[in-house]
C-alpha cells in the first residue's frame, strides 16, 4: 500500500506522520515549502483550548486531540506547545465570552471567574469599565506552528517518507488514485488524501456546494513598554466579549503579539489580496478596544492575510470519492486538532473505513 497526500499544512503533514508510524509508505506534496507561509498553517502560532461554545462535539474531542500532540511531541523529541491557559471575557449579556461559559458548565470543565476588578488586577491591559467578568481556565495554550511544521519535515523525511516540496498538484484523478503536478509528472498509489486547505475548490471546483473560501487578516502589534510584561505572561484570549468576535495570542516562545477578528473576511480565492492594505493592521487593532485599554498606543508591526475554507455550519468536510478522500477543516478548527486528525485518517486507511474518521471529525454527536 502507498499512499498520496496532498497539502503539506498541519493536516497533510499530520496524515503523513501517522501514516509513517503505521508503516505505511507516504508521498507528500506541498506546492511552496514547509511550512507554506501562505497557508492556513504557516502563521507563527495558533490556540488549542476546551472551549466551544455551542460546539459540544469539538469540546468533547480537546482530550483527544492532546494524547495526539503528546505521542507527536515524544516522536519530534520537543514540545511545540505553551500551555498559557485562556481567557474570555464578557462585555455583554449573550455574547461570545457567555456562550464559552455556558459550554464549559454543560460539559463540567473547570474554570476561575473573576470580577472586572479582579482581571484588570492581574492583566492590566484591560478596561474594567467594560467587561461583566473575565474567566480563566488552565486547559489550552498556544501551538507553535512552523516550528511543529519544520520538525514533521524533517521526522518524515528521517523515517523514509517523500516529502516532495514546490511540487503543485493541479489534478486529482478519484478513479485512479493519481495526481497530476505542475509540471506535467503523474503519481499514482492507492489512495490520495487531499488537505489541501484553501486551494481545495482549485481541485474539485464542484464542492463549492459544500466549501467556501474566504479571506481574512491578523495584525501583530508591540503593546506599549509598561503593559509588555502582562502580555507575555498573559493566556490566551479566546473571547475578548462584547461584538468583537477576535481572539488574542500571547508573545510566547519568540513569537508576536497576535489579534485576529473576523471583520476583514470575505469571500476570495486563496491567492487573492494576499498583500496587507493600508491600515488594515489599525482597523483591525482599533476593532478591540473596548475592552482594551489604550489600544492605539499599541504599535502594528505586521499584518498577515490567510485564506480559509469554511462549510456553512462550522464543521469538518470529509468526502471520499473512489480512491481519493478529501478533509477540509473549518476555520481555526483545523490546527488544534491537527495530529488527531492525521491518526483518524491513518486509522481510517488501515482499516478500509474512512467513515468512521468522517464521523469523529465532522464532531456532530
């Protein structure tokens, strides 16, 4: 048995890795190198925490998704993850900070409130005229991306995996378990799996049924020199309450100050507007104050588009058609469950039952 794979993000890359450890030969195509800035998983850092709202599949699956970190970890020989803790807060009676803290009382999880006083105390960036409450919980961090990309590479290619870089699948053939590249090569095996993130309607436009593509941006800011310290030990900010809808990551582990929101989203392919505009790094910085204090002292440094595919309810797509099976992950759904998305899939292969792996990943029991 050989296997293809197509999109060397956290996905691919994950598949690949779980693959290999199955014994299973793997060929793996990114169409830049790895880690891709370009793509969804090749920003400096994302979060993984318990909260979910009202997504009680996802938030059931955390556990899950850190034993598949862990047994990735031992193999890299590093841990590629900051355990910060998260935050949310809330500005406002039903926003985004409630509906986090509603999910984590229905499931059980524990967390700490505090009064707006209490969380101004210990993380002085905030307003306390403006938020109801903060909430802490333990469980979540920060993920370090392109380090957790660069080690795959190198761990797959140690353990007698092709990772094929600048090699751009432009066709999938389902029937024959092939893909064609860019430069007219053809590569067969006995299954493609596609992960191809943001270019998976360039492959199978017929799934924009399903699949959307959007465009979105996050901003990189040096706050100002006496509220740098709170912000290095800072959680994450899953929720800062209120109409933000954005979440925070802490300058951890030679990282930046990150912000992102979904104000700048719109639909575009996935090479389309990938240059900054201007100001786009102060709107959106500007975007979360209040609950912030002081927002605009806060220095842009650098603004980062990114493109995502989203289906219409915010969960995992998985299709098998023939000898090809396609994952596309949902937003920021996708890297924190990166390497257990990568053993359901591998299991999925072994055992000639992806539907099983479609089942767990679509989250909706």
């Amino acid at each position: 048995m050989a296997i293809l794979v197509v999109g060397a993000g956290i996905s691919g890359l994950s598949t690949a890795w779980a693959l290999t450890k199955r014994g299973i030969p793997v060929t793996l195509f990114e169409q830049g190198l790895v880690p891709n800035p370009l793509s969804a998983s090749g920003d400096q850092h994302r979060i993984i925490r318990r909260a979910y709202g009202g997504q009680g599949g996802y938030q059931r699956r955390i556990g899950d998704a850190y034993t598949a970190w862990d047994e990735m970890w031992s193999d890299l020989g590093k841990k590629h993850l900051v355990d910060t803790g998260f935050m949310v807060m809330s500005q406002t009676e039903d926003d985004g900070g409630e509906d986090y803290r509603r999910g984590l009382v229905a499931g059980g999880y524990p967390f700490q409130e505090l009064t707006p006083d209490e969380t101004a105390k210990r993380f002085p960036y905030v307003d306390p005229a403006t938020i109801r409450y903060g909430l802490l919980s333990e469980e979540g961090g920060v993920l370090l991306c392109q380090k957790i990309a660069a080690d795959l590479r190198d761990w797959l290619r140690a353990n007698g995996a092709s990772v094929r870089e600048e090699a751009e699948v432009i066709a999938v053939d389902s029937s024959a378990g092939s893909v064609t590249l860019a430069d007219g090569s053809s590569h067969s095996g006995d299954h493609v799996i596609v992960t191809s993130g943001a270019w998976t309607l360039g492959l199978f436009p017929k799934l924009g049924v399903s699949l959307t593509t959007y465009r979105t941006a996050v901003v990189y800011l040096t706050p100002p020199k006496d509220l740098r310290d709170a912000w290095q030990r800072s959680p994450a900010i899953l929720d800062p309450g209120g109409p933000v809808d954005g979440y925070i990551l802490p300058p951890v582990a030679g990282t930046g100050l990150k912000f992102g929101a979904g104000i700048h989203k719109y639909k575009a392919g996935p090479n389309q507007d990938r240059v900054a505009k201007d100001g786009e790094g102060e709107t959106l910085r500007n975007h979360f104050s209040p609950p912030f204090a002081r927002i605009e002292e806060y220095r842009v440094d650098d603004v980062v588009t990114c493109a995502y595919t989203f289906t219409s309810d915010e969960h995992f797509f998985v299709k098998t058609e023939g000898r090809a099976t396609i994952v596309s992950a949902c937003s920021g759904h996708g890297y924190k469950f990166g390497a257990v998305v990568g053993q359901k899939l591998a299991d999925g292969i072994v055992s000639k039952d992806l539907e099983v792996a479609r089942i767990w990943l679509e989250a909706r029991d």
